[in-house]
C-alpha cells in the first residue's frame, strides 16, 4: 500500500470513473506523481534491500506506460536475454544455461553483477536513452514526474538526481 492509504479494493470500487479520472489526468499533464513510500527487506549478505512501494494508482498509470514502452525496447534484446523480460524467467534462463553447458560444451560461465545500478543511474543519463526512441511528450512527461517524485523514507521526503525507486511496476527489480 503507498502512502496514500488506498488499497487495490478501494480504487476498484468505482474503477471506470477512477481510471477515465486517472487517463484525463495523465494525458493533460496533471497527474501528480505521489513518493513511493519506502520499506526494506533483508538480503541473504545481511543487508537490506530498498523498496519503493507506490500508491495503487501509480501502480496503474505506470503499467500503462510499461505495455507502450515494452514493446518498443524488446526488439532490442537477444533470445538468450532473460532479466526483467515479459514471459522469461530465471528457471528457463537456468534450463538454457544447463543445455549450453551439456550439450553445446561451453566451458565458460561468467556472472556479472552492476552493484546497486538501478539505484544510481543519473537520470539524465536515463533521459538520454529515452530520448532515443521516445518522443511522445505525455510519456516522457510523467516517466519524469515519477524520477522527481521521491521517496518517503520514515517520514522524511528524499528527492535525488539518481537511481530509481525499485518495487514499482515500471522499475525493475534488483
């Protein structure tokens, strides 16, 4: 639940007039991007993992824009490229891994790891691959408005030029 307080029930009580609000919102350029509100879990080393949990609307509005920008970006990818891609998973990607090992011979396996990537991107830097292949305004209008809308971190507003609050529908996950 975000910070807003509203559950998934909640929105969907009224859910047409909610989503024409939120669509006329989100095209005239006045929806607001609420802070995803923060909450951590623990990781196998120890550590914590920071989560930004956005409100039930945002989660609808970003959705929106990850079934227009999906397909724009999967062309991109190989057929042996698994992470963050609609219908592959980490089984599958272990399955081909094993038959690459058996049955092709390989002999070399290399794991790589960005260190804390999605949470340091800069965001013009983010900006500059959008800029690529996304010209549409209302799009790029709120991709920006959520970069900028922060994070709520025990009471405290946290805005930053970098990185992007993972948990969201449109931010993979670390």
């Amino acid at each position: 639940m975000g910070i807003d307080g509203v559950t998934a029930t909640d929105y969907e009580t009224d859910a047409e007039a909610n989503l024409l609000d939120l669509l006329g919102r989100m095209k005239s350029g006045r929806y607001r991007a609420p802070p995803v509100r923060r909450h951590y879990i623990p990781k196998a080393d120890g550590g914590q993992r920071p989560l930004g949990i956005p409100t039930y609307e945002d989660k609808v509005a970003q959705r929106a824009i990850l079934m227009l920008l999906e397909p724009i970006y999967e062309t991109d990818f190989l057929p042996c490229s698994y992470g963050f891609r609609p219908g592959r998973s980490a089984h599958e990607a272990l399955k081909d891994l094993r038959a690459g090992l058996a049955v092709e011979g390989l002999g070399w396996l290399i794991d790589a790891d960005i260190a804390n990537y999605f949470g340091s991107i800069e965001h013009k830097h983010l900006r500059g691959f959008l800029d690529q292949r996304i010209n549409d305004g209302v799009i790029r209008r709120l991709i920006d408005k959520w970069l900028a809308a922060g994070v709520l971190d025990n009471g405290v507003l946290q805005r930053t030029e970098e990185g992007t609050p993972q948990g969201g529908v449109i931010s993979p996950p670390r």
